[in-house]
C-alpha cells in the first residue's frame, strides 16, 4: 500500500485491507460533502459562533485558605486529608 510506504510503516495483507475500507469510507464522506457544499456558503470553521459561550474575563477575590478547605470532610496543618490509596501505611 502506498500510504504505508510513504509513512514508512509494515503493513500486514490484512491491515492493508482493513485499512483500505476505513480509507474508502472517509473518502466516501468527503464526497458528499463535496457534493453538498455550495458556492454561496461560506467556509467556516465552526457553525456556531463562539462569543455566544465566552463569558467576560472579570477578576474576582480568590478563596481564602480557609473557605477553600471549608468544604472539605476533613483536613490537617491546612490541607485537604485523604485516605491512602497506594502502598502501605508506615
């Protein structure tokens, strides 16, 4: 296969024929498109503009230590305590 030639990449009969549906298809899929798209649209790279999800970059005060580990079940010398998940307690 000439694609795995130009990667410099074995490839296996089977791994050729496999690869050569996938191709197929994603080339099947790109011909639709091509087929769809039309002069009087514009390219874009994405259909819904973005500002729409961007919120104002506003500072704000930061939690103190103290109300950050407010929410916490259980903390010690200013941290968060967690149970030990790896190795064994020494």
């Amino acid at each position: 296969m000439h694609l795995g030639d130009l990667a410099r990449i074995a490839l296996t009969d089977e791994e050729i024929t496999r690869l050569q549906g996938e191709l197929n298809v994603i080339a099947d899929s790109i011909n639709k498109v091509q087929e769809v798209a039309s002069d009087d649209v514009s390219p874009t790279a994405n259909p819904v503009p973005l500002e729409a999800y961007l919120r104002p970059d506003v500072a704000e005060t930061p939690l103190t230590q103290e109300e950050a580990l407010a929410g916490g079940p259980k903390t010690e010398a200013g941290m968060f305590v967690a149970p030990r998940i790896l190795g064994s307690e020494e």
